[in-house]
C-alpha cells in the first residue's frame, strides 16, 4: 500500500483533524484516508445522484399523468352511471 506525507499543514487544519478524529473515535491517519477515499469515489457518487434524480423526475411524471388519467376515467364513470349505467 502507498503512502502520503504531508508537509507544512496549518495548525488550524491539523486541529481540526484532531478534533475531527477523536470525535469519531479514530486515528487522524484513519481520518485523512477516508477523506480521501471519498474525494476519490465523489464523481461516481455524483453521477449516481444525477441519474437518480433524473430518474426521480421521471417517476413523478408518469405519476402525475397516470393520476389525471384515474381522475379522467372516474369522471366518465360517474357520467355513465348517472346516465342510468349498463
């Protein structure tokens, strides 16, 4: 496995780490790596989320006309019947 050295951090960000770290119970290395693992997988994840909410859109369209189509038929329905029906 790789490893990273990084030089001349802020002591601000390194604080920050710290806390960071010792609120979730783990090592500032564990902390960074998984930063970092996310800032790696972040444009897929986003990719994902795009197609997601396309698809989401989607869904609320079909939906939408499907539920004017119910409201459609049910209006020919009560029509028919006051009508006398079969």
């Amino acid at each position: 496995m790789s490893a990273i050295m990084i030089r001349n951090l802020n002591e601000e960000t390194l604080a920050k780490l710290k806390q960071e770290s010792k609120k979730r119970g783990m090592s500032r290395e564990e902390l960074v790596r998984k930063i970092l693992e996310n800032f790696s997988v972040a444009p897929a994840l986003l990719e994902q989320q795009e197609k997601y909410n396309s698809l989401l859109t989607m869904i609320t369209e079909v939906l939408t006309l499907n539920v004017q189509e119910i409201k459609d038929l049910r209006k020919t329905l009560e029509r028919f019947l006051a009508k006398g029906g079969i």
